[in-house]
C-alpha cells in the first residue's frame, strides 16, 4: 500500500516537470521573436499560439490531477476522499493561483492575436502579456519549490 500511496503522490510532481519544461520553452518566444522574420515567424507564432493552448489544458489537467491524487491519499491514509482535498498549505493555493493567471495569461494572449489579426494596434496587450508571464513564472518557480518541500514532508 505505501508504494501505491507513494506513485499517488508523485503522478502531480511528475506531471508538473513536462508542464514546467513546456512553460519556460514557450517563454523563450519573446528572444526568438526579435529575430525571426517572414513566413518563419508566421509559422513560429502559430507554433506559440498553439502551445499556449495546450499549456492551458496541460495546467488544468495537473490541477485536476492534484486535487485526484489528494482524494486518493486522503481514501489511503484515512478512508476519507475529502480529507486532504481542501489545500492547507500555501503551495495548493499557489496551485489554483497559477491556474487562474495562466487562464488570463492565455486569454491576453488570444486578444493580442485577435487584435493583430484584425489590424488593431496589439502592442499594449502583448507587452501585458508578456508581463502577466514574468510574473506568472516567478509564481511557478515559488510555486514549485513549495511544492518539494511539501513533498519531502509528505513522503
């Protein structure tokens, strides 16, 4: 049962490392961007959109992935599936945080290429949203060392 409870527990961290990855690549956009020119930045910025998408998803599915594991430890550790659902530590907070500013990280994304694609200025909104993503980044960083510690306690 302890090895079960322990692949319960790792599923999120595990999960969230391919997430990680996903995110700080995707920001490296606003580098590759000051170069690219033509049809490969088209082609890169469909790339970027695209990606963005799936983040989203991504994140929405390791939260719910959290919240799944934490109804199976609370069903393992103490036959209630709602014991553990609720966060009591900043790291879960910080965890439905991350979630709620990547959906306007995305969502300012969606108007910045909306705006561009109809010919309204974008500059605004791209620069918004290339902020929201520092900051959001800065939150996942804290977010993530939190969540190592949570887990050195929990294992």
């Amino acid at each position: 049962m302890q090895t079960l409870r322990t692949l319960i527990i790792l599923a999120h961290p595990a999960a969230a490392l391919v997430i990680l990855w996903l995110f700080f690549n995707q920001r490296k956009w606003r580098k590759r961007s000051l170069v690219t020119k033509g049809s490969e930045r088209e082609r890169q910025i469909q790339n970027h959109e695209s990606m963005g998408n799936n983040i989203l998803i991504y994140s929405i599915l390791i939260v719910l992935l959290a919240f799944i594991s934490n109804i199976f430890r609370g069903i393992i550790d103490f036959n209630s599936p709602t014991y553990y659902l609720i966060p009591g530590h900043f790291h879960g907070w910080s965890g439905i945080l991350g979630l709620i500013m990547m959906f306007g990280l995305w969502n300012l994304g969606k108007k910045t290429s909306l705006a561009k694609k109809s010919g309204s200025s974008f500059h605004r909104q791209k620069e918004i949203h290339g902020r929201v993503s520092d900051i959001l980044a800065m939150l996942i960083v804290i977010h993530s060392f939190l969540g190592l510690l949570y887990l050195l306690s929990i294992l």
